[in-house]
C-alpha cells in the first residue's frame, strides 16, 4: 500500500511542483486533488521550466498516469491551453485523465469572481472563477464533467442551471449567457475529453489494490484552507491532506505518508493577515527582479508575492491538522546570503503568549516573538549531501525540526528537480 499525500504547509507557492515533480520518478500515478487554475506549480526539468496550473506535476514522468482529481473545479479551455503547451515541449500528455465528478469552470464563473473583485471587499483572489466554481458546487448548480458524457442530459442540466446564473450575473452588473452558447461550449468539450473522463472511485481505488505508488498533489497551504485556514482570505477548497481521501473516495487508512512543503521563509499573495511580514526592503534578497524563475513573483497571476520571516506558529499548526510524516523545506538556499536569520517562535495576543491559532481578524493583533539565528553566508546551490551543509544551515533546518516535532527529509537548494538533497 503506497499513498502519499503532498500538502502546502504555509500561504501556498512553497515549492510543491518542484517536488512532486522529484517524487514522481517513484510513482505510478499522480493526483490533483482540489483547486483550479488558480495554481501556480513550478517545475524545472530537462523539458524546460514550466508553470503547472491544471495539470499534476507528475506529467514528465514516462508512463505515470496524471489525474485531475473529483476535488477540483477544472476551466476546460485553460487545461486544452496547458496540455497542448506541455505536449509542444515534446513531453507525452496521453496518460492523462480526467474524474467525471470533476467541476466544469464556466467562463461566467470567472466572470463572478472579476466582478466580486471590483467591490469593496476584494479578498485578492487569481479571478479565475475558483470561489463561484465551488459556490455552484455547493449550491448543487454546477456542470461536471459526467454531464459530457450525454449531451442530451446536458442541455437539460443547462437549462435547469441557467436561470440562477443569470440572476446573479444580473446582479453583479455582468453579461447574462445563453442556455445555447453553453451548451456549444460543451459540445466542443465533449469531443475534446471525451476519452479522458473516468469515474474515479473505481480506477483509484483498484490502483490502490493493484499496490500502484500514487501520490496525491494538494493546491496552495493549510493557511487558505476554506475551513482551518485565514477566513475569509482563503480559497475555496481544503488543501489539507485528509480531503484527498475525502475527494478521492478511498478510505482514509489507505494513506501511508503525508509530505508537508514549506518554504525556508514565509510567503503570502492576497489580502488578509501576515504575523511575520517584514518591510519591502528586507524581502529584496528574497524577492529578485522577476528576471529569474525562483523571485518572488506569483506563478499564476505574476503579482510580487508578500514576504516574511519563518513563522513556527503556522507550522506547528500546519503539522496538526495534516499530521505531516515528513516535510519537504525549499530554497534554504535563498537564505545564503543573510548575516542573521529572524524565526518566529511563537506569538502574544492581548499580552500573553498563546499556543493556538487564532481567527484571521485577530490574527491581525499578534505580536511575534523572535529568536535570531546565525545565517551561513555560503552558496549552498551545489551542494547534495546533507553533513556537506554549512553548520549553520544544519542548525537552522535542525531548530526547525526540534520545534516542529517532524523530519526535515528534502532540502531544495535551487529550482531545478535535481536541486535537492534527502536526509536520511
Ligand atoms: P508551488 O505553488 O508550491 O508549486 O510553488 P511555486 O512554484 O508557486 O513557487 C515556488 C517557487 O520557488 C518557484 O519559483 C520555484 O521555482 C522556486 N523553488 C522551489 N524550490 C526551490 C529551491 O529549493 N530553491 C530555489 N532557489 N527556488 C526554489
Ligand atoms: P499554489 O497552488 C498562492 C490565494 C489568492 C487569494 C486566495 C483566494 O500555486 O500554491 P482564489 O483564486 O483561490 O479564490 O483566491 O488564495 N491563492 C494562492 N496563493 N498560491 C496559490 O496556489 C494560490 N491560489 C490561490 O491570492 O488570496
Ligand atoms: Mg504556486
């Protein structure tokens, strides 16, 4: 039995596509379990650099399945778009594969998201329709993608669905659509994915008995999770590891490993609460001129990425819910050239120091509590094993770990797949 779970650990962008795109060497088939195109995955492999947004990072792998999984809301046209882009880079996109249960992303979903965006309580989101997505979800409103399967079936969900969405397109102030231009929409879909719609339940769960090495591949981190995360500056999904089975449908006993991804900083893109957030000018090392693969500019929507100090509080919280067997730490090489290093060790609120996470709107109020480490001031790019560290890097990964309480197993020192080092 070999499931493994991959889960942000922080805000999102901590460097999950560069590795699952490592692990996947080891796997048969990899799974995105929720979000949509609002995803930005990073991989740098020998086919080039590559933005992920719908498509799991495991697609460089020679005959590794790819699945979008029942969890995501899918923008049919945006995943047409990345599939034929990753095929031009000679890469083979056959073994991918599409749950029938998936959400269809309507264009009037992006629509809704843009026009909420304009309004006074603009959460910063990608304005890529996630949150209208999951709200017709919700609301038993939406197309998914079995509905392709039967185009007769599909015009009457059309037509059953439509009324609602052109109320709220109406009073958003938007463009009403036809039952007829989506229904063209969907017939277009349906030529193109026909082939690639499965039912779920069954082809994962006889991948599990058949003893397939799968990995599910979560979008952005625990701290935008719809229910634990920053309400309501979060997304509308659960990026945490136990809805990979939830969405999925395979019982949860059947999940062997949960990796979690963190960044040796802490990033954040979006409105809402940030405890370590440090002044523009401190970021510089960090952030780049958006020249270079690895600044810190959004994967998805390019915006310059909200930068801070470590923030052990939110990992701690992070380890809890997920219950992380491992953790992946990228761009420890990032920190090379800093004299000191400031971690957040924990935080006050009203004066004393609190071992909980609070909500987003008090979040605002804590003051973190800082300890200063010694930084290593030292390329650490080239290097592939972990005693051949600097002392003070060791230090910096191994206070992580004690105050944690889970191992650091992969260490990113640069972008690429093979920038790596695994600690045994
Ligand atoms: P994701 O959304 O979690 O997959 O992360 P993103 O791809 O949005 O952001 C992570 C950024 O860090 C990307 O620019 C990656 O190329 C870069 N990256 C990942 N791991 C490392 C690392 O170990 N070192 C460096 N320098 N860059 C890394
Ligand atoms: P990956 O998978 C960073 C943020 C948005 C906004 C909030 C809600 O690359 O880590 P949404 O469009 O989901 O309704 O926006 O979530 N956000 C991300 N931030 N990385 C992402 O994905 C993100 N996906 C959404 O900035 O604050
Ligand atoms: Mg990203």
């Amino acid at each position: 039995m070999s499931v493994t779970v991959l889960v942000g650990a922080q805000f999102g962008d901590e460097g999950k596509g560069k590795i699952v795109d490592y692990l996947a060497a080891d796997m048969d088939m990899v799974v995105r379990f929720q979000g949509g195109d609002n995803a930005g995955h990073t991989v740098v492999n020998e086919f080039g650099v590559f933005k992920l947004h719908l498509v799991p990072c495991g697609i460089f792998k020679k005959d590794c399945k790819v699945f979008a999984g029942t969890g995501m809301v899918v923008n049919p046209d945006e995943l047409l778009k990345e599939l034929s882009e990753i095929k031009s880079k000679g890469v083979d996109v056959s073994n991918m594969y599409i749950s029938s249960r998936a959400i269809i992303l309507m264009p009037y979903h992006i629509q809704l998201d843009t026009l909420s965006e304009k309004g006074g309580t603009s959460i910063g989101t990608t304005k890529r329709g996630i949150g209208y997505a999951y709200a017709d979800r919700a609301r038993r409103n939406a197309l998914r993608f079995e509905d392709l399967l039967d185009l007769q079936h599909c015009r009457k969900r059309i037509d059953t669905i439509i009324g609602t969405i052109n109320a709220e397109l109406s009073a958003k102030g938007g463009e009403p659509v036809t039952a007829d231009e989506v229904f063209e929409k969907c017939k277009a879909w349906a030529a193109s994915f026909g082939q690639m719609i499965v039912e779920p339940v069954t082809f994962i769960n006889k991948a599990i008995e058949r003893g397939e090495k799968i990995l599910f591949e979560g979008q952005l981190g625990a701290m935008k999770d719809i229910d634990l995360g920053i309400y309501p500056y979060v997304t509308s999904s659960n990026p945490v590891a136990a809805y990979a089975a939830v969405s999925a449908g395979f019982p949860i006993s059947k999940i062997s490993e949960i990796i979690g991804v963190m960044k040796a900083f802490s990033s954040a893109v979006g409105a809402g609460p940030f405890p370590t957030e440090m002044e523009a000018a401190e970021g510089d090392g960090f952030r780049g001129d958006g020249k270079n693969v690895d600044d810190e500019f959004g994967a998805r929507t390019g915006r310059a990425r909200r930068l801070g100090w470590l923030d052990l509080p939110v990992l701690r919280y992070a380890a809890v819910i997920n219950g992380f067997t491992s953790i992946a730490i990228c761009k420890i090489d990032k920190l090379d050239i800093y004299d000191e290093i400031k971690v957040c060790t924990g935080y006050k609120l009203d004066g004393k120091e609190i071992d909980y996470m609070p909500s987003a709107y008090r979040l605002y109020d804590v003051e973190p509590i800082y300890v200063t480490l010694k930084g290593w001031k030292q390329d650490t790019s080239k290097i592939r094993e972990y005693n051949e560290l600097p002392l003070n890097a060791r230090k910096y990964i191994e206070f992580i770990e004690a105050n944690v309480g889970v191992k650091l197993k992969y260490i990113g020192v640069g972008p690429a797949r093979a920038d790596i080092i695994v600690k045994e």
